[in-house]
C-alpha cells in the first residue's frame, strides 16, 4: 500500500483542525498568515516564521481526505497569503496619502487588500500544487516546499514580478545563515527555508514512530547548523580593506517627508538643494570623495534639475571636486513625444564646476506607482501615476557599469530594482560595486523601509559586491560584500560616511547562475518520490 493511500491516524491537533468548519479554518489561516510577517524585518522572528509555516502544514493535512482537496487546498492558501501579504505589504496605503488630494486613504485602503488579494492566489496555487502529491507521511514536506517556492518563483516574475517578502528574508541579512544566498541565491534560501520550517508538521504525525516524527526536524536542525557555520567561517575569513586603496562614500537624506518635499513653492527645489548641501558638508571638511543622494533627490514642480544651467551651477559650487550620484527625473524629446524618465546622474565636478558625465534611466519600474498598465485605455478615467507625470516613466535599458571617477565601476538599482535578485552585470561586465538609490518616504514610517532594506543587502551577498544606499525617508547605509553594515545607519536626515568596502571574487552564484538551484530543486523534489518501508500499524508503505 502506498503511504499517500494510507490514511494518517489523526494527532490532537489534527482533530482539533479538523472540529472547525471551513470558514474557521480560513480564520485561523489568515491569523497564521499575519503571525509569517514577524519573520520579516523589522522583527526577524525567524522562530515565528518557521510556526506558522509548520500550522499551515497542518491545516493542509486537514483537507487532504477530502473530495474537494484541492479546492479546499486552495482556499487554505489564499487566506494564509491574504493574512501574510497584508499585514506585509500595509505600508502600501501611505503612497496614497501623500496626495490626499488626488487619491487618500479611500484608495490606499483597498488598493492595499486588492494588491494582496492578487498575490495570495499564488500562495493558494502553491497550496493546490502541494496538495497534487501529498501524502500522510514526512515525504509531504519536501513537497510543499518544491510546491511553495514554485508559487513564490512565479511571483517573483510574472506581470513583471514583485519578489517582496519572499521566504528566504526571514534570515538576517549579514549574518551567517544568510551567507548561502552567496551560492543559491535569494530562491535557493526560500527553498531550504520552507523546507526547514515545515519539517516540525511530522511531529505531529500520530501512530508513526518517535523515530520518524522527529527525523525530519533532527535533519532540519543539522542544515541549519551546518548553513550557520559555513557562514559563520566565511564571514570568519571576511576581506578588510587596506586604509586608502578605496574612496570614501558619503550617502546622504534631506530629512524631508514625501509631502513636505513637494510643496508647490516657487523656490522649493531650491529649498530641497539647501537641505542636501547641507548633509553633504563643505567640500573642504568632507572625507568623502564621492556624495550619493536618494531617488528623486530634487522635486521636479518649476523646472528640470540638468536643464536648469544656475541650478547645476549651484551643485557644483556646493560639491566641489566631488562625485556626485543623485536620482533626478529627466526628459527626453522624442519624435512624437516627450519621454520622462526615472534616473540617476553621475555628475563630476571640476574646479567647482558641475559636468554630467553618464545617467542610468531605471528600466523596472513600478506598476500604477510610476506608469499605467495600458494607459490608452485607463486614461479615459482620469487616473495619474502616484508620480503624476503624464502617462507615467519610459523603462530604459537594463543595468550597465557606470564609470566613476577615482573610483571602481558601478552599477545603479533605483528603487524597487533592488528586490530583484541577477540585476547586475556578471562576467567581463561586473562592476566593483553596487549603487541603490530610493526614495522610501512613499513608504510611510512603518515597516516597509526596514523590509526594502533588508532585501537590498541581499544583493550584496549574492553579488560579492559592497553597496551604498542612499534612501530618502528610509535607511541609508553603506554595506560591505557579505551584506553587513560597516557605517552608522541613519534614518531621515542626515549622512552615513565610509569607506567603500573590497569587493570579492565571483561568488559562486554570479559564476553559475542558477544552475545549483536547479539541482537542489530537483533534489528536494526527489524525496516526495522517494520510496521507502515504514513500520505502521502492520501497513508496509
């Protein structure tokens, strides 16, 4: 008899789920699903992560008896994602209280729960992949796990993708665990993590041996022990820079909420410029070489920062001889149009004189945040960007390396590009660092600023790369190549300084790519068909 035949003998937790009727048993998915979010930053409850994941097993152990199991599996995982990816993604709202006029909490709100409505179907197709092959024994938890990351994968790149969120952020970033992105990536962590935090639904398993209840979790805790201390040795043996053979960075935020900063004044960009001159520092007191400011630095309301000769006259007296890295909003005159575009600016200054030397037009750019999803036809209800700039952002072409004066080859992510893992070039194209540029105010003064942090260091240690982030209204640091801090943070004001960190060799997953993912995939997935003889009740399965 095969052990997906054979009807699992309930456990105390098993009946008490299974007491409760459907629409409890989405409550109590909803709640688990809120419970998941701690996991992320700013919490980093991992612990509360790994129980929620293990009652959403089990609440799937309740429908798999039935005629409808994979609707029922499907409903299970909708209400989890719902509970997960609103108590996540809450944040959205405050965007649209930044013009109250326009839009206000009567559109934040339910766009909000539709955004997380839409993304809670792939937790729920998960859930209905799972409950395919399940089986009454431990073999369905490498199973759900294959069926979970596939839904999470799909996330992370259908309609453009919104990779937020995903499991594998529950591991701090710079610590040791968090090392194995390095070989697998942010997807090969989201995979190892659901697998470890499903394992402790065995325990559960009544009329099995105490053996085979506690293997899974016994082998679950000797990878992450073994995970931990191969990231602790590398982190161990972790490159430090000579004194004086890299520049000296200073990020820096003008300290202004979203609102404040677009102020219809006549002078407000200039009011704005004032505030980033002044977390810059004179350039005869500043260390720093090379001066980053956010996405979006200046407010484009009277006129367009690189078309205005006083205004980039006025930067260059204010930054000297330094580099600068900035966001802006530029335009472009086309044949039948005029192009906008989200951009970043490296600008050289010489003798006090501002020279534009190379921009980067962002090419992910955010749906309804930055342009319309077919706008010919949405225009007709007067709906604007949260940008308001016409139809919203052109996309340009994807990350190249800038070059910077005294200074390694970069590559700017502006905004939300740095949650997208294999952004930056590899190979013969690979810069010697990362620049991400974002403005997190949109974000409101919650969780979402630590949560787009926390993901942005990620592509530190995927990369090797160090990494200087300046984000207006969020946390502006400077990250070294294993994704640890190596300067104060600040938040809202102000300016992080240092050194910009070594850069190390090729990681494992910049060489192959997702070629050993791959393989740990299939690995995993094996062990659902894994056939094996267990003692149960006289049953062999």
């Amino acid at each position: 008899m095969t052990a997906s035949n054979t009807p699992a003998p309930s456990s105390r937790i098993h009946e008490w789920l299974a007491a409760r009727s459907t629409w409890q048993r989405r409550g109590i998915a909803t709640a688990v699903g809120a419970l998941a979010t701690l996991g992320h930053a700013p919490f980093q409850l991992t612990l509360v992560f790994v129980a929620a994941i293990t009652i959403l097993v089990w609440l799937l152990d309740g429908v798999a008896e039935r005629k409808n199991k994979l609707w029922s599996a499907f409903g299970v995982g909708f209400f989890f994602g719902l509970g997960h990816l609103t108590t996540g993604l809450y944040w959205v709202a405050s965007a649209f209280n930044v013009d109250s006029g326009a839009w206000g909490p009567i559109w934040g709100i339910p766009a909000t729960l539709g955004l997380a409505a839409g993304l809670s179907l792939f937790w729920a197709a998960g859930c209905a992949l799972a409950m395919i092959f399940w089986t009454s024994d431990a073999r369905r938890i490498p199973w759900f796990a294959v069926s979970i990351f596939a839904s999470e994968w799909l996330r992370g790149h259908l309609f453009g993708g919104f990779p937020w969120l995903l499991p594998g952020y529950v591991w701090t970033p710079g610590e040791p665990v968090s090392q194995l992105a390095s070989i697998f990536g942010i997807y090969g962590l989201t995979l190892l993590t659901l697998l470890v935090a499903a394992t402790p639904a065995a325990i559960g398993d009544a009329g099995r041996s105490a053996g085979l209840r506690f293997a899974p979790i016994i082998v679950a805790a000797l990878l992450v022990g073994m995970g931990w201390g191969w990231g602790a040795q590398r982190l161990d043996h972790a490159l430090v820079e000579l004194p004086g053979t890299q520049p000296i960075v200073r990020v820096t935020d003008s300290g202004l909420s979203q609102s404040e900063k677009w102020v219809a004044r006549p002078d407000q960009e200039w009011r704005v410029l004032q505030r980033y001159l002044e977390a810059s520092g004179p350039p005869e007191q500043s260390r720093a070489s090379i001066v980053i400011w956010p996405e979006g630095a200046i407010p484009t309301l009277n006129f367009f920062m690189l078309e205005n000769p006083d205004f980039m006259d006025a930067i260059g007296r204010g930054m000297g001889d330094r580099v600068l890295i900035t966001g802006l909003t530029r335009r472009e005159a086309l044949v039948d149009r005029v192009a906008f575009y989200n951009s970043a600016a490296v600008i050289d200054g010489v003798s006090g004189v501002a020279r534009l030397s190379q921009t980067y037009d962002k090419n992910r750019l955010v749906p309804f945040g930055e342009f319309i999803p077919l706008w010919s036809v949405v225009s007709r209800f007067n709906i604007a960007p949260l940008q308001r700039i016409g139809a919203g952002f052109d996309p340009g072409a994807p990350p190249t390396r800038l070059v910077v004066p005294e200074a390694p080859p970069a590559v700017v992510l502006i905004c939300y590009e740095a949650i997208f893992p294999g952004m930056v070039p590899r190979g013969a194209d690979r810069p010697g660092w990362i620049v991400s540029v974002t403005n997190d105010a949109w974000f409101g003064g919650g969780s979402g600023p630590y949560q787009h942090y926390a993901m942005a260091r990620y592509r530190a240690i995927e990369e090797g790369l160090p990494m200087a982030r300046a984000a207006a209204g969020g946390v502006s640091a400077i990250i070294d190549s294993y994704g640890r801090e190596v300067s104060g943070t600040m938040r809202r004001g102000g300016f992080a300084e240092a050194q910009i960190p070594p850069a190390l060799v090729e990681t494992t997953l910049a060489h192959w790519g997702n070629i050993l993912l791959g393989l740990l995939l299939a690995l995993i997935a094996a062990l659902r068909f894994f056939p094996r003889r267990i003692e149960n009740k006289g049953l062999r399965a």
